[in-house]
C-alpha cells in the first residue's frame, strides 16, 4: 500500500495520517505525509491531536520559536 504524501507530493511506503481533507472533487478523505516530511515540517500525526479542529493538517510550528 501506498500514498502520496501532502507535502512533498512524491508516493510513499511509510504514510503518516495527518489530517481529514473535504469530500469534494474527488479528492477527499484522509491525507498521509511521508514520515521524513512528519519530522521535517513539524506535522502532527492524526493520533496524536489534542483537538480535531476542522481536520486540516496540525504543525507543531506554535510551540516552536521562529527566527526573524
Ligand atoms: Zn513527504
């Protein structure tokens, strides 16, 4: 089984649930990121979400300091 990961677009081995997209144009459902993507873009795995929000991919970016 693979996916297309929603960073890098390139198809991967090892997906990571990161978020719920809407059902429309035939694009919808769960999207996966590869997991150097997970650990590069500071993305939230599904199962480790405090709060669904609207589904959208979580960053874990808020908690980390950002260069100016
Ligand atoms: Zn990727």
């Amino acid at each position: 089984m693979s996916d297309t990961c929603y960073q890098c677009r390139k198809p991967t081995s090892t997906p990571v649930p990161i978020g719920i997209v809407a059902q429309d144009a035939g694009t919808g459902g769960t999207v996966h990121a590869c997991r150097s993507c997970v650990s590069r873009h500071h993305i939230v795995p599904m199962a480790d979400w405090k709060h669904p929000g609207d589904g959208r991919p979580q960053y874990y970016s808020r908690t980390v300091p950002e260069r100016r």
